[in-house]
C-alpha cells in the first residue's frame, strides 16, 4: 500500500471522529474541523436509520472504543506511573493532549504519516500542548529500515528502561490480516526491549451471526468508497484474535466486547456491540 493512500484513506474518517469526539465532550474545539462538522451532519439521518434498523451506529462504536481505551490506559497508568505511550495514526485524536494535561509523570509520543503530523503538531503548538514529554513523530507503519519506521521511533523516542504501551485506534481494519499481522509481529518484537510492553487497539470483528449482517456488510461496502479504503473486517470469533496476536509474539491477549463491559460513560449497541477493544501484553 502506497503512502499516499494511506492519507486518502484516513482522511474522512479523521474529519469524522475528530467532530464526534468534541461534539461528545470528549475534546477541544481545536480538534473539530469544518470537515467533520460536514460529515457529521450529512450522516445524522443515516445514523437515526441504523440505530433503528440495526441497533447500532458509528458514532456509538467510535465512543465505545475511545472510552474502553481510555479506561484500559488509566488502568496502565495507575499500574505504572512512569509509562510511555505511543499513539500511532494518531490523527485527530485527542487523547495525547487530554491525557499529557491530565497525567505529569507519563510520556506522550504521537505519530502519523507526514501530512497528518505536521497538522496535528500545529495543533497541539495552538494548544500550548507541546513539550519534551508531549510530542508528535513522523511514522508509516509499513516501512522498516527508515528514520520513519515503528522500530526507529521507538528506540529514538523512548527510554528502554520504562514500560510502554503503544495504541492504535481505527487503523487495524484498514489492512488486510496480513499486512497487520505483520505490523503486529514487528510490534511484539520491539516490545520485548522494555521492561513491559502493552498494545491497546479496537478491531471491528465479522459480525456473520449478526441479524442485521448484509445491512452492515452494506454499510462497510459504503465506507470503504466513502474513504476509498480496503476496509476489511476480521475475526468471527475473540478466540480468533487472541490466538493471531500471540502467534504475532504477545504472550497475553484480552479481547473486551463493550456490551460485556461495565461503565456509566460507555454507550451500549441495542442490536449487539459492533467493536471489539484489544489489550495484548509482552
């Protein structure tokens, strides 16, 4: 995959979740665009129509997998106070600005491809945000052997004596299992030069048993021209998952499903939840 497409094909999605995180109390109104206010609004009657149809929508997977996340992170971090994070295709996310805000003693290292770092460096600049412990890096993910790979930005970023967790959110899917399983192997192979090493992620998993199955087939197939993307479901089963990753090199996998999940601030799917959120350990 060129790296030019992967810019095209974060970009909707970026506009998207950087308004529906804001619009939701979630960020600064820095992080909403006059895109994602565009896009929230053209998809409002599509939305009402799925929550009817299918029980759920995009917003509520987007709140579930921040918060579940969220949660997981400030679990980490109560755990290990001196913790790293990396946040990869970070985007328009506002966790790194919240969490650096929120949290002195972490170390916060955002990354992107190019175009999407230089934005969100400016950003967090407006913000005040930016200091040695909150920073934004250059990466693809794909490439190794570069200044701009995962391996170079860990080692250069990071100090080894500190536990890290690295987060990707609303990227998995966006690769064919095997492009991410390669990424997930590279990943647990870095990891193992810390001391601990975590990995949070979401994943939207092949809902076949779902009733509403061809409606949101459907609707994947609109997302995938809507962000001229290869978006690509995986996994019937948390099974599946936690057996991939721990053949990727993880040693421990959890697979949480939102509707499992205790929380006032997690909104639940009527129709059954439609993401899954993923912490793997070294």
């Amino acid at each position: 995959m060129k790296e030019d497409q992967d810019t095209s094909s974060i970009s909707f999605t970026a506009h998207y979740t950087g308004f529906v995180w804001y619009r939701f109390g979630l960020s600064h109104p820095a992080f909403a665009t006059r895109q994602g206010c565009a896009y929230f609004q053209f998809l409002r009657p599509f939305e009402v129509a799925a929550r009817k149809v299918i029980g759920s929508d995009i917003k509520t997977t987007l709140l579930q997998r921040h918060h579940l996340i969220d949660h997981e992170l400030e679990q980490l971090i109560g755990k290990y106070p001196d913790i790293q994070i990396v946040e990869l295709a970070c985007g328009l996310s506002p966790r790194g600005w919240r969490f650096h805000r929120d949290h002195p003693s972490i170390t916060y290292v955002e990354a992107d491809l190019q175009e999407m770092a230089a934005r969100k460096q400016a950003l967090l600049r407006e913000l005040h945000s930016l200091d040695e412990r909150h920073t934004v890096q250059v990466c693809n993910i794909l490439i190794q052997d570069a200044p701009e790979s995962l391996e170079s930005l860990l080692k250069r970023e990071l100090d080894p004596a500190r536990p890290v967790v690295v987060i990707t959110e609303g990227l998995v899917n966006y690769f064919r299992l095997e492009e991410i399983s390669g990424f997930w192997s590279r990943l647990a192979k870095v990891l193992q030069d810390f001391p601990m090493g975590f990995y949070l992620t979401d994943i939207y998993p092949q809902v076949t048993r779902h009733r509403f199955f061809h409606w949101i087939q459907m609707a994947n197939k609109t997302l995938k021209l809507s962000s001229r993307s290869n978006f690509t479901m995986h996994f019937e089963q948390p099974e599946e998952a936690q057996s991939c990753l721990q053949h990727c090199g993880f040693d421990t996998v959890t697979v949480f499903n939102p509707d499992e999940t205790p929380g006032d601030r997690l909104p639940k799917a009527d129709g059954g939840s439609l993401v899954w959120v993923i912490r793997s350990e070294i």
